[in-house]
C-alpha cells in the first residue's frame, strides 16, 4: 500500500479570533500538476457550518467562470438559486484541491471564497485559543 506523505498548513493569530482566515489562491479547473490559465488570490474564510465550498460573484467575474449548472443554497433561514462552478484552490501550503464544485454567493463577511465541509473533512482540522493566539491547523 502506497503511503500519501501528510501535508498541513498552521496559521497562527495574535489574541482570539472569532473568524478563521488564510490566504488562497484560486485557478479556472484543471487536472494535472501545472494550471492551463493564471490564477489569482483571495481571502478565504474557513467555515465549519458550511457544508459545501463556495465563491464571491467577483471571483466568478475575475476568472471568468463557466456555470456548470443550477444549484440551491441552504443559507440562514432559507434558500437561494444560484449557479455551481468547478475550480481548482490552492490551499497555503500549495496542495491543490482539483475540481473543486463550488457555488456562487455573496459571502455576507467580504472574503472571496468560502472552504466548507466538503474541503475541510479530507484531513484534520483543529483550532485552538490555549494561551492567547488563535492557532488553527
């Protein structure tokens, strides 16, 4: 059996934080090691109580996504028609989740890119306060 090497990211904060961001970068799809079209960097919050991933309209417009389809959107007490796209995202530590379907919504917080559950539950995720900085890995 072929062992996949671990790979983690650790971003740490000064005092508590109550939302969780990095730095990521997103590219248009593609399969493979090296990306068919630039990329480019957004702020991404890390959210829990989101079951999918999902992008800004301006990350759409940026890179100038094709709608793959017609999706809903559970949100806050409700839900919301929106269209589906696939993407590649650079996490901090340069893995790269390929072909990614994400939704479009305007993420109420003003990040361009939202990581759920779909992404967060490949690997581990643990978040601490212990002494003061907000540490999350």
């Amino acid at each position: 059996m072929t062992q996949i090497p671990m790979q983690a990211f650790t971003a740490r904060a000064n005092g508590r934080l109550l939302r969780l961001t990095t730095e990521v970068e997103i590219f248009p799809p593609f399969i493979g090691a090296l990306p068919a079209a630039a990329g480019k960097k957004y702020q991404a919050l890390y959210d829990t109580g989101a079951t999918h991933s999902a992008i800004s309209p301006q990350v759409v417009q940026d890179l100038n996504l094709p709608s793959i389809g017609a999706r809903t959107v559970g949100v806050g007490g409700g839900v919301l028609p929106t269209t589906s796209h696939l993407v590649n995202i650079a996490l901090p530590n340069m893995v790269i989740i390929q072909m990614a379907q994400v939704a479009k919504i305007a993420i109420p917080s003003g990040e361009g890119v939202l990581i759920g559950m779909d992404i967060l539950g490949m690997g581990d995720f643990a978040v601490t306060h212990y002494g003061g900085p907000t540490v999350f890995s």
